[in-house]
C-alpha cells in the first residue's frame, strides 16, 4: 500500500506541508469528491471484507468507493501515514422513520487532534449529511459549510451530531419541500462517544450488515459522490443531482429515473465506477 498511490486515487497532487488542519481539509476534499459512499457489493454478489489490504485493493487499485467502514478505515490509514493523531469511533445512527438512534453501534468515524484541538472528519456518511470539512469538536456551536449548518452537542460524555436541513426546489413540482418526518429544521444524524475504537470492532458489524435483511443497506444499491456544486445519488434506478443554496437557503434537486442500460452508463459517467461483476438495483 502505498501513499502516492492514493493521493493519485483522490487526485491530489498539493506539496504536503505536514500535519496541519490546511492540509487535513483539502485531503478531505479530495476524497470525498473522488471515493464514492457505495454499498454496491452487496448488490453484485461480493463480499466486503474488512481488512486495510482488501479496502486499499478495492477503492485504491479498483477505483471502486464504499461505506463508511471502508473509505474512514482507509482514511484513517492515510492520516496515519502522513503522521496526524488520529483515531476510531463508534457512532449510532438516526433512523427518523423509528424517531431513535440504533441500540448498537452501526457507523465508524474519526477524531484528529492538531494543535491541541479535536476535529471529527467523517468521509462516510454520504448523501446529503455529508460534511465538506473537518468539524471542530465543540459543543453548541453552529458550524456553517456548502452543505448547510453542522453542530454538534454534547450531553454527559455522549456527543450528538445533527444538521439544520434547507428546503429543496424540484424544478417538476411547484411547491418546495423538505423531507422532514419529524417536526423543525434540525436532522439528527448520529451520536458517539471518544471511547477510541480498532477496526476490529466493527468486524462483525461488517458481516451483519451483509446478511440483515432489515437494514437499509440490504433493501436498496446506493451510490453517492460529493461534487463541487452538490452531490450525486444513485439509489435503486433513481438519480438524484443537488445543487447546493441554489436559491437563498434551497437547494436545487433534479430526479431521473434510469433504465437498467442507464444505470451501468451513470456509474461509469458521474462516479467513474465499472463494476467486475452485475448489479442488481
């Protein structure tokens, strides 16, 4: 496994000036917007191991993307190599449609500390709740990015991490909307403890995603990919393009549904991925 190699992977080519948070977000960047949030494995037939060489073979040499356990894991990899302190959390999702986080532990994240403060980066959340920088670990703050207002909030030694959500616009409707199944403007995306994890807690976490027929990741194909303006969505045959503050706080969104052909032409055309074996939407 080799450094230059994924620098390469996620197209950066900057002088590295050391361990400095410049440095961390344009990496961050880089990566988000070249490694794609996808669970396409399960959907082909593939099994997705969870080991540093089988995530490096996969997103690096394979040009694939994929979920949070893999493309943080290879992160974290990567920010070790170029000597930041770093290290593993667990973290507990939201589920709106439950109004509650999972009991377990289902998403991994990281915490740098540069200079005696702690940041959370996280290149594995995807979608719409992905954040386009490394988030300062502090409680209460509203933290204004592209993507829309983070923060964090922090209650007894657990750390809650939400969204406040903008309208969208879908130019086929005339109506603005949000997709809020619970009440306000905030979305709740996980909570998580500093308690430092290792990759191998999450193995079984890994298999189980694999085989639940409950979770969302069984039930749909996702693929996601920040880009400079928005994001792209490829869910099942829908693909979703966003534009970010289109209008003063709404976004743009455009849906297509896609045809089985124009499903394998999207992968390849808007997340650069051909797939070794066939998809199942």
């Amino acid at each position: 496994m080799n450094i230059q190699e994924y620098f390469a992977r996620i197209s950066y080519n900057e002088s590295r000036k050391g361990a400095d948070l410049q440095t961390l977000t344009v990496i961050f960047q880089h990566h988000i917007q070249a490694i794609p949030f996808e669970n396409l494995s399960m959907h082909c037939g593939e099994t997705i191991k969870l080991d540093l060489q089988s995530t490096y073979d996969k997103i690096v040499r394979k040009k694939r993307g994929g979920w949070c356990l893999e493309s943080n894991h290879l992160l974290f990899w990567a920010l070790q190599e170029l000597g930041y302190d770093v290290c593993i959390l667990g973290g507990n999702s939201y589920k709106p449609a439950e109004r509650a986080y999972t009991a377990e532990i289902n998403h991994i994240l990281l915490k740098v500390v540069i200079e005696g403060n702690s940041y959370i980066v996280d290149a594995g959340f995807g979608g719409a709740y992905q954040a386009w920088q490394p988030l300062m670990l502090i409680s209460g703050k509203d933290q204004p990015q592209i993507p829309g207002i983070f923060r964090f909030m922090e209650d007894n030694g657990t750390w809650y991490f939400e969204k406040v959500k903008r309208k969208h616009y879908i130019p086929e409707q005339s109506v603005p909307f949000t997709d809020t199944p619970e009440l306000g403007n905030i979305r709740k995306i996980y909570t998580f403890t500093l308690e430092p994890r290792h990759i191998n807690d999450f193995q079984e976490l890994n298999t189980y995603l694999q085989v639940s027929p409950d979770n969302i990741l069984q039930k749909k194909s996702i693929c996601s990919l920040q880009t400079t303006e928005g994001l792209y969505a490829l869910v099942g045959w829908t693909f979703t393009k966003v534009k970010y503050n289109y209008m003063e706080d709404v976004d743009l969104v455009q849906i297509t549904t896609l045809t089985d052909e124009e499903v394998e032409k999207t992968l390849k055309d808007k997340f650069n991925i051909v797939l070794e074996n066939k998809l199942v939407p």
